[in-house]
C-alpha cells in the first residue's frame, strides 16, 4: 500500500467534523426543498413516514461505511475501501469505477443543492411580484452565481472551513428551531391539522393505480435527505483521529437529521390549509407556500426561507468542499486525466485548489443543461442517489463475500451484526435503483419521462471505456493514511 507524501492541515476535530457530515445531510432542510414528489406519491403519510423509512434505509448502508472509515481512514473514501479489500485480480478496476461513480454522485451534490438555492431566489421573486416569469437562463445564472461564490469561499477561507462547518451545525439547528415555533406560533386561517391527516392522510396524485408503488418510489425520492453519509470520510486526512471521529459524525448526523426533519414536517403538516394549494403554487418552492399558508404573511414566509436558504449554502459549501477533496485524492492516484496537474496542493491555501475548481466548473456545466430540459437535469441529481448508493455498496458486498476477517482493529465495530448488513447492502441499492428508475407520474410524457437509467448507464459505459482506453497500466490504486498498527 502507497503512503501519502502530500499532506493537508489537520484542522477538523470532532464537532467541526460532525458539521460537515450534518452540513451535507442537512435532512430538514432538505426536505423542505424537496417535497414536492413525495406530496404527489402520497401525500403526508408519504412524507412523514417516507422520511423514517429513508433513514433507516440510509442507516443501514451508513453502519458499513462508518465501520470501513474507521478500519481504513483515507480520503478516498469508498473507493479506497474498495481497492483494500478486493482481489488483486480485480482491485484496481473496480476501485476505479467505484472513485468515478462517488466522485460524479458529489458532482451532482454540488448541483443539487445550487439548484434548490436559485430556486428559492426566483421563487421569493415571484411571490413578491406574482407577474414575474422567470426564464431558464435566469435561474441558471443565479445557480452560477451560488456556485462561484461558493467556491471563493470554500478555497479563500479554506483555514476557517473548520469553524465554518462547526458554525453550519449550530445554524442548522438554530434555524429549525425558529422555523418550528414560528410557523406554529403564527398558524393563520384555518384551525391546525388534525393527527389523522397528518400521519394517516394518504393521497395519490401521481397516476400510479397502485398506492403501493407510488409510496415505495416516495420513500426512495426521500434517501435524498440523508444523502451524503460519506462526506467526513474525504477529509480523513485532515483530522487527528479519523478512525474515531468519521464513524461518530456519520451516525450522528442521520440522527440528528431524522430527529430535525421528522418534527419540521409534522409541523408543516399541522399547519398547512391547502396541499393542493402548495403543488401548484407559482413559486415552485413548496416550504415556502407552506410557510405563506402557515404564517399568512409573505414577509414572514420570505425571511423563513432565507434562514433555510444560509442553512443549503451551508451545505453548498460543504458539498464543494468534499467534492475537490475526493477529486484530489483520485488525481493523486492517477485517476483522472491530467491527474498530476489535479493532484496538487496550493501552496498558499494548503488545499487542493485546482481539484475544487474542477468540481464547481464541471457543477457549472452540468447546469447549463437545465436550459435546454428541466426534467432531464432533475434526473442528473437523482443519478447521485443511485451513484453514492452504488459506492456505499460495492466495498462492503466484497467484504460480505470474501470475509469479515479482512478487517483490522478498529475503534467502531458491528460486531455481530456486521455480516447481515454488509451482506444487505448490495440488494438494498439494487431494489433502489430499480424504483429510482420508474416515472414519478404517469401517464409518461416526453415532459415527465425519468432518464434517470440513460443517465447512470451512459456513465457507467464512459467510466469502463475510459480505464481500458486509458487508465488500466496507469491507474495507482489508493493512497492511505493509517495508524501504524493497521498498516498490515
């Protein structure tokens, strides 16, 4: 195994690195940003117990990984966890589709998160002047305009990305609770939801005939929420005990993320007068219809909304931090194209400058397609559920196969039940993806259509074509940094 000669300050300690890992989960909030398909696949009972269903899913592919950082800290993440346990006939090819396939997914993060920020820009703009159209290319301007200043940040204060993840995970929480007593408090209108539409109500709007199907596809569009688990693994090396600290920030923050989003959304739900109302609103943001429902004040919805829009650029930054850490990891080991250029330190800001350029270049790129077709850049994001599922996966079925006794010591052990789940995980993504790949609405039209698989596939073929075209006698395998006692 390759030891690191490159090497970044230790600057995360144990609550800064259970701010990145909550930053990107952010559950709450991302909920709030992404009801509008669970409201359609069920209603609330899609919402509320789609959210459970997704964490505990998300849990049991999160105890594997957490298990993994802590054996084999490396800021390579699953893709180094791949590479360790895998045959020597196979390490090297499977570790580079699996770095690819994370690498892309964190990509399509940093997209998502741009997205949901310039949609509430323009979705402010239009419940202030309700005659505002807003065009395509405005809201992929101001999606550019997050995403640069996004990255001047994350690379201009890279010496204070520990406070600032720190300061995220108090701002996350402070804002939940505001958004919580608020919209109760100033409940106007109609009396509040009663508990049996709440957690019973159940309405399907999506065309699907079978109720079923249409929870089942809500309840995987919601693993969104707790997507991300793998963040504090990227910067392993910047902590003084990765082995400890990563498997506590990620456990940590789907709790957290559960607790916080499970309560804002009962709240929401008693509050909310009209949910067709919400789906058809102009804004296009559906918590800040809710907020507007709930409060009866535009004003209010307005600054509600901003608290949950700081909180997503919170997030923006930590997705673009993560993502150039892992880009510059995989370029120090030879896989990406012009890897020697990608795998160097800025010696000004001890960071991987030109790796976090890339990743907010290429962020940039992918959405100038949502000029062109909204639905199909919505499917891009959705390939991040199916493409970090994948790599959450795929170390931890080899290890189900060749054996648990390829582990070393390790501080966090399964123990038990450390078999099961590693064994679980492969069939949990396969049954995701499958669902991911139906229609969210029907009937299909060239309007609705998921090409979410085109998408994932297309992918996947340029990945393979590309290590055997250029990368299968140049690629490096992973770079670790382990104690010493692991390093056999």
């Amino acid at each position: 195994m390759r030891q690191s000669t490159l090497q970044m300050k230790k600057q995360f300690g144990t609550l800064a690195t259970l701010g990145i890992a909550f930053a990107i989960l952010n559950s709450w909030v991302a909920e709030a940003g992404s009801m509008l398909a669970p409201i359609a696949l069920g209603g609330p009972v899609t919402i509320v117990w789609g959210c459970v269903a997704a964490a505990i899913f998300t849990t049991v592919l999160c105890l594997g990984v957490a298990e993994l950082a802590s054996a084999f800290p490396g800021a390579g993440g699953p893709y180094h966890y791949t590479y360790v346990l895998a045959s020597e006939a196979h390490r090297k090819f499977l570790s580079f589709v699996v770095g690819w396939s994370n690498l892309i997914a964190w990509w399509f993060i940093i997209s998502s998160a741009a997205l949901f920020l310039a949609s509430f820009v323009v979705g402010m703009a239009i419940l202030t002047h309700p005659d505002y159209v807003a065009k395509a290319w405005q809201v992929w301007l101001v999606y550019v305009a997050i995403i640069v200043v996004a990255t001047i940040i994350v690379i201009g204060g890279n010496d204070i990305m520990s406070f600032l993840t720190s300061m995220s995970l108090y701002w996350s929480l402070g804002c939940f609770f505001i958004c919580f007593i608020t919209a109760v408090a100033m409940h106007a209108g109609e009396p509040y939801r009663n508990a049996s539409f709440v957690f019973g109500n159940f309405s399907n709007e999506s065309g699907w005939s079978s109720s079923g199907t249409a929870f089942v596809i809500g309840w995987m569009l919601s693993t969104y929420n707790f997507l991300g688990i793998d963040a504090a693994t990227h910067l392993s090396e910047e902590m003084p005990h990765p082995e400890i600290e990563v498997p506590r920030a990620m456990v940590g923050a789907i709790a957290t993320g559960l607790v916080t989003a499970f309560l804002f959304l009962i709240a929401l739900l008693f509050c909310i007068t009209d949910i067709n109302e919400i789906v058809t609103s102009p804004t296009g943001v559906p918590i800040l219809a809710i907020f507007y429902q709930a409060t009866g004040s535009k004003a209010a919805a307005i600054a509600l909304t901003c608290l949950i829009f700081v909180s997503i650029m919170f997030s923006e930054l930590a997705g673009i931090l993560v993502a150039g850490r892992t880009a510059w990891a995989f370029a120090r080991d030879n896989g990406l194209p012009f890897s020697k250029y990608f795998s160097e330190l800025n010696e000004t800001v001890k960071s991987p400058v030109r790796a976090t350029l890339l990743s907010s270049f290429l962020a940039i790129a992918y959405g100038a397609i949502y000029i062109g077709s909204v639905v199909a850049f919505q499917s891009i994001v959705g390939s991040s559920i199916i493409m970090l599922f994948t790599t959450y996966a795929v170390p931890q079925a080899i290890l189900a196969t060749r054996g648990r006794h390829l582990l070393p010591a390790r501080p966090f052990k399964l123990g038990k039940i450390g078999w099961a789940l590693n064994a679980l995980a492969p069939f949990l993504v396969i049954f995701c993806t499958v669902i991911l790949c139906f229609p969210v609405t029907l009937p299909v039209t060239v309007g609705t259509m998921n090409y979410l698989s085109v998408i994932v596939v297309g992918c996947w073929v340029l990945i393979v074509c590309f290590y055997f075209i250029a990368k299968r006698g140049h690629y490096l395998g992973p770079v670790l940094e382990m104690p010493s006692d692991m390093h056999n």
